[in-house]
C-alpha cells in the first residue's frame, strides 16, 4: 500500500450533489441562535486562530493558520466536542421542562437546583471514542440530567476514567465504533434516553443532531471572524470520523466566502470511509482494521447527511499513514519560531499533509499548494490522554502549553 492516496471529488458543487444536499444545508441554516447562547455560558471563551508565518515560509506557501481548540472548556475537555453535546442537553431539558411547567428556563437556571426533579429523571447516552462522551458526560454533570456512555475496545483506558470523573456511567462493549452506536441506539430506544450524536439518517430533521452541528457553528465563527481575510483563503483542512465536522466547517465557509476554497479532508488508512465514498461516488465503508492512533477517526461509516454536504463541497480527499499525524504533532509542539502547539492525535492530519506537501511535489501540485496559498488547518482536539502525547510526541502536554503561555506573553 502507498504511503497515502488522493482523490478529487468531481461532484464537487454539481447541480445534482446540490440537490442531494440542499435539505440538509436548509436545516442547518439558521445557528446563531445557538452560537448566541453558548456565547453567553459562563465558561465561554473564544479559542485562537494561530498564524505560523515562519512554518508557512519553510512549506514555500503564503499563510498558514491554525484554529487551536485544545483549551476549549478547559485542557481536561480540550475538543470542539464540549459545545455540541452540552448545547444539546441544555436544548432539550428545557423543552423537557416546559412539556411539565409550561415554563422555559435559561441555561443558567438548569445549572440550579429549580428543576432538578424534572431533569433528574431525563437519561442521555452515546457511542464515543472519547471527546463525545466526555463533552455529554460534562454537560449532564453541569445541567442535572444522567448519562449513560458506550465505548468500544479500543478507547484508552485514560479517556474511559476521564469520562467517569463527570459522573456518567461507562460501559465498554466488544467490537468497533459502529458496534458501540448500535447498542447505544437500541438502549435508548428501549430506555426511553435520548442518544445525542451529530449522526443524522433524516437530513437533520431531528432535533438532536441539527443541535449538535449548530453548536459547532462556534468553531468556524470564530475562524471566520479572527482570519484577517476570508475571501483569500485558498485551502481549508478538516479530519475525517464519520465527517460531521467537516460538514459544518465547509458549510460555514459556504455561506461566508464570495468565492469556496478548496475544502480537503484528511483521515487514516485504516479508517477511510469519507475517501472510499469519494472514490466509489455513494457512502461506502471503510475496508481498513480502524487500528489507528486517530481514535477519534476510527469510524467504518460515514454519517449519511454529512455525506449528502462533503459531497456537495469537498473537494479533495485524502488518506494519510499514521506516522505522519506524528511527525505533525512533533512540529507543532516544536513550531520553528512560531508559537507551540498541543495537537491531539485526531487533530493533526490537516498539518500532516500540508508538512509532507513541502518536500512532496506531487502532493503539491495534486492539492495546488502554492506561494501564493492561504491555508487554514482545523485542529480540533488538544493531548485528551495525556500520556498518549507524550509518548508519541516525546514531551508532556503541560510543558508545550507553558512554552506557549510564554511564547504569547513575550508577543
């Protein structure tokens, strides 16, 4: 097998992926209300937009940012996933609220003992690698409900403890991710719980999932709003998973630039499934072992609403090994002069690629990276099992976020 593979999606902004597209990207239309409100919660605040200028001058390419979420709600949550999963739980307590009082609440009061009795007795679940249950963990921690986590094999014992520490309840099955949704699925129908996952089967017609990628909204409004201009970014890089957060990313881009970068999806080899749908033109499996240090990539399927955006607005797909993912978060950590950053093994393959780019002339000219190119990279996640980052970048997390402390005080 090849080190990597591309492939250029040539659906790409057809009429007919368009169409297939066009519900989904009409229920996901209107976020701001939920931006609104997360602005508002009182551990709200918004994380950076970094410019590695020394890094992008090395690569031979114009600019290079990176939307650094590895502090979001603190290091211990440390993933865009702490805004989809509370906002959702928030979003639906209250409702469960106002079916019993005919009163609505504020987030603020569900943080309260006030209507404890009735979200008490609400149950929450979801299949996780680990920053999903860990941002619903938290969320039912913060606003009274219980939660119930389904994790599989694979999940790290680290991840599986600091899920526990919020007070959900953890239970590990045998088999892979999509083992793990199943029984999630089918425990919460039978329940009575409410699985909250960004997975849509309807178009995001369901509440839950529509709540979910709203939330994530917060992620690209805050690129948009600190990228000194959006209208000259010529690339944008996400990572795979069953590719809800890239859905988000490249709608957001969507409605905000007069002219779409190029919209380029990274994943594992052995967790491919966005680049196999790519290749085959229609939602396929991955055919790889999952075995991958990207644990939050390790998905056989893709998300079929998801699908129906990437599709319509991906231009690129590609899969990468996972000795590059190292090789990115080794550079991130040790930027050259820029400022130093913690990147979580699911957050580096944006990086990956555009460092093997530099030395690569046919992955260059296959992504049309130039001198000219303005390149954002989305790293969604910071060290979420700390010493997984160590061993695989060769420092602690805590010491790369003091030399950053220190690297921005002097700035």
């Amino acid at each position: 097998m090849t080190a990597y593979a591309h492939c250029r999606n040539v659906k790409r902004l057809t009429p007919s992926a368009e169409e297939k597209a066009a519900e989904c990207a009409r229920n996901l239309g209107d976020w701001s209300s939920a931006v609104d409100e997360i602005h508002g919660w009182p551990e709200y605040a918004p994380q950076p937009l970094h410019t590695l200028d020394r890094t992008a001058s090395a690569l031979g390419i114009g600019k290079l940012f990176y939307k650094d979420e590895s502090q979001r709600f603190g290091r211990e949550l440390g993933s865009f996933k702490a805004l989809g999963a509370p906002y959702t739980i928030s979003s639906l307590l209250r409702d469960e609220v106002v079916g019993v009082t005919g009163e609505r609440p504020t987030t603020a009061e569900l943080r309260t003992e006030k209507y404890r009795r009735i979200t008490e007795r609400v149950t929450v679940c979801v299949a996780t690698d680990g920053n999903q249950g860990r941002g619903l963990a938290y969320g039912a921690r913060e606003f009274g409900c219980r939660c119930v986590i389904y994790i599989h094999g694979h999940v790290s014992p680290r991840r599986k403890e600091a899920i526990e520490r919020y007070g959900a309840i953890v239970i590990r099955i045998d088999g892979e991710y999509e083992a793990s949704v199943a029984r999630a699925r089918e425990d919460a129908r039978m329940n009575g719980w409410h699985f909250v996952s960004s997975t849509s089967w309807d178009e995001f017609r369901s509440p839950l999932p529509r709540y979910v990628m709203n939330a994530y909204m917060v992620v690209i409004e805050e690129a948009l709003a600190q990228l000194p201009d959006p209208d000259a970014v010529t690339h944008v890089f996400a990572q795979g998973g069953v590719g809800s957060i890239a859905a988000a990313i490249y709608l957001g881009f969507r409605r905000r630039c007069r002219k779409l970068p190029r919209l380029v999806m990274v994943e594992p080899v052995e967790a491919d499934c966005l680049f196999q749908s790519a290749a085959n033109g229609m939602p396929t499996p991955s055919a790889g072992s999952l075995r991958t240090i990207c644990a939050g990539l390790a998905c056989r399927e893709v998300s079929p609403a998801a699908w129906a955006l990437l599709e319509w607005l991906g231009s690129d797909f590609i899969r990468i090994p996972d000795s590059w993912v190292v090789d990115a978060m080794k550079a991130l950590a040790d930027s050259g002069g820029d400022v130093p950053i913690v990147c979580g093994e699911s957050a580096a393959g944006g990086m990956a690629v555009v460092l093997k780019a530099g030395h690569d002339p046919d992955l260059r000219q296959a992504l049309g990276l130039d001198a000219s190119s303005q390149v954002v990279l989305f790293g969604l996640e910071g060290a979420t099992d700390p010493e997984i980052f160590e061993r695989l970048v060769g420092v602690a997390p805590e010491a790369v976020f003091e030399r950053q402390a220190k690297f921005r005080g002097a700035a």
